[in-house]
C-alpha cells in the first residue's frame, strides 16, 4: 500500500479526466485502494483556457489548494482569482467551476470527503 507520494514523479499512477472537466488531468493519491476509508488526495493539473465546468455534489465537500498556476475559481456566486499557496473549500451542494487562466498549467491538490463512490458524483 503506497502511503508517500513524490508530487515531481507521478508517472506511474494513471490519469483520468472527471465529468465536466476540459484540459484536466487528474492522478488519485489517496483512496480506498491506498487503505483511505473517510478521504480522498487527487493531484490536478488544468492547462491554460482549461476547466472544470459549474458542477457539484450532493455529499462530498472539496479542498482546493494551489501548487502552482494560477485559476479563476468561482463557489455559488462568488469568483476569486487563485495562485500559488491558495486553499479554496467547497462545502456539499455548492456549484463550483474552475478556469486555468495563467499561462502555465494550473497544479492543484483536491482533497474530498467523503471520497467519491465513482464518477456520478460529479452533477450539474
């Protein structure tokens, strides 16, 4: 069961792209398959004019905290212009959208709870 994870080298960890989400590339860290019951780690990356389309779920709340780039993040009616050493919380039930408008891809770790039970969880 891995349990360290090094953020330069994640080749090895397939990438997948959720619902709604356009120019993203997500790797799971955390999860049910590394021992993880209540949570879960992904690392993100959204290339520049990427995004994760208005969406949200129904029990999950979400942590966004920016490694790198940077995105325009917008919870309900709210938009923020994130960077570097940003946390953005998304509490259950709240649309969310995040565009990458830096010209670097924006780096990000979402960190869920309860963890998803599979891709349905992403709603519009």
């Amino acid at each position: 069961m891995k349990t360290v994870f090094n953020l330069n080298a994640l080749g090895d960890i397939p990438s997948f792209s959720p619902p709604h989400h356009s120019g993203t590339i997500d790797r799971k860290l955390v999860h049910e398959e590394t021992g993880s019951k209540h949570m879960a780690i992904w690392y993100g990356e959204i290339e520049p004019g990427g995004v994760a389309d208005e969406h949200f779920h129904e029990e999950m709340e979400q942590a966004f905290y920016i490694l790198d780039g940077e995105c325009l993040f917008r919870v309900g009616d709210q938009e923020h212009r994130l960077g570097k050493g940003s946390l953005a919380f998304v509490p259950a039930k709240q649309p969310h959208k995040v565009v990458s408008v830096g010209e670097a891809p924006l780096k990000l770790l979402i960190i869920m709870a309860p963890p998803p039970e599979g891709m349905e969880a992403w709603k519009r």
